[in-house]
C-alpha cells in the first residue's frame, strides 16, 4: 500500500476556519486514500475528510500541520493539499477578485 506524509506551515490570518477546513476536506474527498492531519507529528491524528473534526482542531495561524494518506494515490493527495495551504487555501486570489470586481 502507498503511504505518504509531508507537513507545511499555517499562515492563514485565521487559522484552520470554516472556508479553509472546508476546501481543504472537499479536496481530500476527491482522493480514494485515507488522508490524516494533526498538528503535532505524534498526533492525534484526525480524519481530514470530516468538516467536524478539522474544524475541531482549532488550529490557529503559525500552526504546522501534518498530513499522512495511505492507499490509492496518496502521494498526489498529501502534495494537492499541502499546495492548498500553501496558496493560502486560494482566498488571496479570491480577495483580489472582490476588490477589483
């Protein structure tokens, strides 16, 4: 079986909130893999498929977050997310459309 883990660096203004948790768990229900995080490399380790759980983490700005998938292309999941928090879960782009839109 394929297994994959990487982490990258929270810089959301907000944290892991409600917009970002929610693409980030559309995004990883796109892959057949089971995809984890957690905030610390020894976890826990949560399911990062469920909106609940993501967002129960609370995870504020300047956070680590630690990704592990295992199965179907997990390593193409583990880099789709991480890319997704790296470009800031798309919402700069998003705030430049608003304000020239």
């Amino acid at each position: 079986m394929t297994e994959a883990t990487n982490s990258t660096l929270l810089t959301h203004s907000a944290g892991l909130h409600a917009r970002p948790t929610l693409k980030l768990t559309i995004l990883a229900k796109t892959f057949a893999a089971k995809i984890e995080l957690a905030v610390k490399p020894e976890g826990p380790w949560i399911d990062a498929k469920s909106v609940v759980k993501v967002m129960a983490m609370k995870a504020p700005k300047g956070s680590t977050l630690h990704f592990r998938a295992s199965g179907d292309k997990a390593e193409e999941a583990v880099a789709a997310i991480v890319a997704l928090v790296d470009r800031d879960f798309d919402e700069a782009a998003e705030g430049e459309k608003a304000a020239h839109g």
